[in-house]
C-alpha cells in the first residue's frame, strides 16, 4: 500500500481527534488547532486526488484485517478525492472569511466549541465521501445534522435559537427516513456495505422478488435526503437557518452541508441500486420535477426578498434545484452536470455569504437591500467579490456558474424532447430571475445613497477576510476557465465510482 492511500482515513479520524481538542483549548487556540488541521487535510486531499488521477483507477481501505462482507471500508476514486479537496478547502476559507463575526457572535466562552462543531462536521464530510458502508454513512449523517445545527445555535439569539428547533426538526425526520432505508434493506439483503448490498438487490430485482419493499426503500433514501439537502418542497427551514446564522455558518451550511446528503444520495443511486432499477422506479423523473420546480420557485422567492443574506438562502434552493435536475436526467452526462454544480456552487455562494457579512459590517450591521446601498464603495473587495459570485450565479462566461449551465443544457439534448424542452425553459427562466434580483444588486453596492448614509465608514481589512476572497475569486474564474480538466477528472471519477 502506498503511503497516500492512508490519508482519507487518518483525515476522517484526526478531524474527530482535532474536535475533542478544541473543546478543551481557548477559543484562540482552537481557531490554530482547526485552521491548521484544515490547511493540512486539504493537502492531503490534494495529494490523493493527484494519486488516483495519476493511477488511473480506485482503492479500498479496509478498517482492520476483515474484508466484504464484514468488515467496513472506505472506497476512494478521483471523484471521492475531488470532492474531499474542495469541501475542505472551501470549509478552511469560510472560517477564515467570517473569522472576525465567529468571535463577535459566539459567547466568549464558546468560540472554542465553534471550532470543536466544524472539526466534527469536516470529519463527517469527508467520511460521507469516502464511505462504504450505509450505516456508516447514517452515523456520520447524524454527526453533520447535530454539528450544522450548533453551528446555527451559537450565535445566542432567540431568532437563531427558532432556527436551529426548525433545522433540526426538518432534519431528524430527514434522518429517520433515511434509517428506515438502511434498516428495509438490511431485512431484505443482510449487507452493509455497498458492493454486496448492489449484488443481492440485483439478484432479486432480476427475480422479481420484493418490489413494493424496494420501491419503498427507494422512496425513503429520496425523500429522506432531499428534505435534508432542501430540495422544493422541503425547503422551509433553510432561509431562517442560514439567514439569522453567522457568515461563516451560512458559507458553510449552503456550500458544503447540503452537498454532503446529495452526495450520499448519488452514491446511493449509482453504486446500491444500479440506474435500471432507480429508472425503473421512476424516482428520477420525480426528482427531475421537484429540481425544476425548486429552479424557478426558489429563484421566485429569492426576487421578492428584501433581506440579503435570506435571499442568498433562497437562492440555495434554486441551485440544488441544478443539482436535482442533472441527477433526475439518468445519464452520465447528467451526473457530469451534477458533480460540477456541486463544485460551482461550493466554490460561490460561500463568498456571497462572506460579503454579505462584510456588507453588514461597513452597513450599521443591516442586511437589508436597502441598508447595503453604496457598501461596494465602502468595501470594495468584498464588492468585487459579490460581483463575481452574482455573475456565476447568473451564468457568465468565463466564470464557475456558466460551466453547470453549459453542462446541464448538453445534457438535456440527450434525453427525450418533452424532458429536454422542460430542462432548457427552467435553465432560461432560472437564468433570467437569476439576473433579476443579482444585477440590481450588484449596481445597487456601488450606488451613493441620497442620504449620505455610512459615508465616512469603510472596511477594516484583515488578512483572514482578504485571503478568503482573494482565494474565493481565484478559484471561481479558475474554475470557470479551466472547466475541460475538471469536467474531465468528474468523468474519469464517475467511471470508477460505477456509472
């Protein structure tokens, strides 16, 4: 064994080890401690995301001596390793971006469980990733759940406290769901690890045998990890959630925690079930709907929000809704078009949530759109910055977000003529309430206000804030520009990860 294939493993155990430590240490200390583990499992993700590419195929690192069927496992391929390195790296830039708001918000006495909350919630990232193992991948959904919700929860509120109640209720009955599934099938295939629960379910598929259990079981994995993920109609609870949240939670929650269910979903689909009998079942054309739906109601709702940082929150909705859509297509194109907005959109709206904090700090702490008039002016990075996340958002050449669009409409020409002029009118009406309500944005930051508001206020920058943007900037245009070697990589990952 290579010396890197240890590394998905020791980051899902160190990050656990790294939580235990912040609990203990000042909140100072702990911000170190966490930052430092982020800085170094985003180069070791790096290092096995240029292994598997490099070697060309996959691996599987056994806990222990015992194998399948027993034993538990980690699977790692050029997908698994991709999304390890941007999650994590995304995870260490929105910490650094919202550094100062964390130590405003938190209670002195509790930024270090902040850091100990992150630690745990990169540790059940990166092991929803990797996973083998459906039970696994519950513990580790339930970790995230309880680790997103006190990262909502710590900024002492009674708006946040009603958040969090609403998130984790919405979230446990995500998470319940999502047993029953694992539960159902284990009765019916006595496996846990993917590969071997993907051999039975294929033999009795084939025999015919319990249909209405593994469409059920089908039903609860779907439903269960959409309402987590807040896909339309289950989206109730994120716009408070991320909206009274600090801005680096928010970064957080919509860049990162909603990706990692989708992410358990796709493995779910692809490597358990097989996609003929998740076409079969027509769970893709129901998908298919509700991420079209959720493209242009969420897009509705974000237009007539009047609040920024709720309306960066809608606009989440709208862009799992991209996500939903390139899976409910049930083609390899399709899922191309799903991994790269799981990218885009992780490497955009967190530096929208950053500015937005920004914005708010040059604005008399109002997040209002009205409040943030001229706030380009008085911070002209984190203005820069928004302009270049609302231009991906909208789907600009040249940046992140052009590239899932160009995906997905390539996609949607494969499939029928009915899916693929519902697909083209969703991306064309998303695309233009996207415009709507990002644009006057954009040229309402760098409008004088006719009172004079805030004039002699302006940004005091410090390294963590610039760094984050800088980095957030370069990445997105570096994304945006350099799509064919990672469209590419997405392509070669899939093939390993059993499309």
């Amino acid at each position: 064994m290579a010396f890197v294939q240890n590394f998905p493993f020791i980051t899902i155990v160190f990050s656990l080890t790294c939580g235990v430590f912040c609990a203990v240490l000042s909140g100072q200390g702990a911000k170190r401690l966490c930052l430092g583990w982020l800085a170094l499992t985003t180069a070791m993700s790096g290092a096995v995301l240029a292994y598997t590419l490099k070697t060309g195929s996959s691996f599987v690192y056994r806990m222990g001596k015992w194998g399948a069927p027993w034993g538990n496992e980690i699977r790692i391929g050029v997908l698994e390793a991709l999304l390890a390195t941007v999650f994590s790296g995304v995870m260490l830039l929105s910490l650094l971006g919202g550094m100062r708001h964390i130590f405003a918000d938190c209670e002195p006495g509790k930024v270090n469980l902040y850091f100990t909350m992150c630690s745990l919630l990169m540790s059940s990232l990166f092991a929803l990733i990797y996973t083998n193992d459906l039970f696994t991948a519950y513990v580790f959904v339930e970790i995230n759940t309880i680790a997103s919700c006190a990262l909502v929860m710590l900024r002492s509120s009674e708006r946040t406290l009603v958040a969090t109640t609403r998130y984790l209720i919405m979230s446990l009955l995500g998470s319940g769901l999502f047993l029953l599934g694992i539960v159902t099938l284990y009765g019916i295939t006595g496996e846990l690890l993917m590969e071997s629960i993907a051999a039975r379910v294929q033999a009795i598929f084939a025999a015919g045998e319990y249909s209405l259990p593994i469409t059920v079981i089908i039903g609860f994995f779907s439903v269960g990890l959409a309402v987590k993920s807040a896909l339309f109609p289950f989206h109730s609870w994120l716009p408070d959630a991320h909206g009274s949240a600090t801005p680096s939670s928010s970064a957080i929650l919509s860049g990162l925690v909603l990706k990692g269910y989708i992410v358990v979903l796709i493995k779910i689909f692809y490597r358990v079930f097989g996609l003929e009998i998740i076409v079969s079942e027509q769970v893709s054309q129901f998908l298919f709907l509700f991420g079209v739906l959720a493209m242009v109601i969420g897009s509705v709702n974000a237009l007539r929000e009047q609040d920024l940082k709720r309306m960066l929150a809608y606009s989440s909705i709208a862009q799992v809704g991209y996500i939903y859509v390139g899976i409910g297509l049930h083609s390899e194109a399709g899922m191309v078009a799903a991994c790269v907005q799981i990218l885009a959109h992780a490497l955009t709206k967190p530096m929208l949530f950053l500015c937005a904090g920004g914005f708010m700090d040059v604005s008399g702490g109002h997040k209002s759109l009205a409040a943030i008039t001229g706030a380009g002016l008085r911070d002209p990075l984190g203005g820069a910055a928004f302009s270049v996340g609302a231009l991906s958002m909208v789907g600009i050449p040249l940046f992140a977000g052009f590239v899932t669009k160009l995906e997905l409409a390539q996609a949607a020409l494969q499939a029928s003529p009915v899916t693929t002029g519902i697909a083209f009118a969703a991306i064309a009406v998303s695309t233009l309430l996207n415009a709507l309500y990002y644009i006057p944005i954009v040229f309402n930051l760098y409008t004088r206000p006719n009172d004079g508001a805030y004039a002699g206020v302006r940004q005091q920058y410090h390294w963590e804030y610039v760094l984050a943007l800088a980095a957030f900037i370069v990445l997105n245009l570096g994304f945006g520009m350099g799509s064919e070697a990672v469209v590419g990589a997405i392509r070669r990952g899939l093939a390993m990860f059993g499309m």
